[in-house]
C-alpha cells in the first residue's frame, strides 16, 4: 500500500493480521452500538466472519440492520471497513471456523443454540497511516518523536 492508493489485496491483509475489531451497528434510533469482535476468518474477497451470540443486544442491532462498519487500529495506522452484515446458517463452515478461543464464549461448543455465524461484507474500505507495516509504523513513530518531526502518512479509500 502506497500513501494515496489502497488495494483489496490491502484489506484483506490487514484484516486477517487483526486478532479483534470492533464492530459497529446503528440502531433504530440512531444510536451506534460497537462491540469488540474475533476475527474468525476472511476471504480473498474481503468477507470477514465472526461468532455471535443469537440473544442480546449485539444480535438485536444486527437484525434492526445490515449496515455495518468495522474498525481496526494498530501501530500508528487505522482502518475502517463500510459494509453489510448477515447472519449465516453452515454448519460445515462453522466446524471449520471453529477455535478453542471461541470456546470461552460458546461453552456448548459448535453445536451450542447460542452460537450465531456472520458474514461481514465490505462495500468500501479508508486507510489511515503509516505505510511499511507494525514494526515500521512504531520505528517510524519513535523516529518522528526523537527529531520532532511529523511522522510520514497518509490516508486512502477504495471501494470493495
């Protein structure tokens, strides 16, 4: 990823390095609910799933409406991924999707009533940062600080 272009291959990327987002839905009145999410896989297209629990009110916001926005930070660099969101019943992909993290949170394992799969699918994406990556955004960031420079950045969107 350069300073002025973002690439799907770029988003992709950076969310199969992202252990948690957040995750953001608008309710009916309005009001933004986010909720920090595990990443339990992407796509080369840039759908991202998730387990949710059926009841509560994270399920509540997503069924009030698919539209969505996912939220990583890391290391000097930000990016946030517009789209829509929907519930999915498959049961082969969620024995697939399936980690003993995610057993801390559906104590009744993949067959547990609770357990709701997602599929987040991205319409735009908007980067901020640092290019060059984690280790190269904190140099880069310490560097800045050490001459009182302003770090290198910049920001770019694409559509997905």
């Amino acid at each position: 990823m350069t300073d002025d272009t973002l690439a799907l291959k770029d988003v992709v990327d950076t969310l199969r390095d992202a252990d948690i987002v957040m995750l953001t839905t608008a309710l009916p009145n309005g009001k933004l609910l986010s909720h920090p999410l595990s990443v339990q896989g992407v796509t080369d297209d840039g759908d991202v799933w998730f387990f949710v629990g059926l009841q509560g009110g994270q399920a509540e916001a997503l069924r009030s409406g698919p539209q969505v926005n996912l939220s990583i930070s890391q290391a000097g660099s930000w990016l946030s991924v517009a789209g829509s969101a929907e519930f999915v019943e498959d049961r082969a992909l969620v024995e697939q999707l399936w980690t003993k993290r995610a057993e801390a949170y559906f104590p009744g394992g993949a067959d547990d009533p609770n357990l709701g799969l997602l599929r987040v699918s991205g319409e735009s994406a908007q980067f901020w940062g640092l290019p060059g990556g984690k280790a190269t955004g904190i140099a880069q960031i310490l560097k800045a600080k050490v001459s009182g420079e302003r770090p290198p950045g910049g920001t770019a969107t694409t559509e997905l």
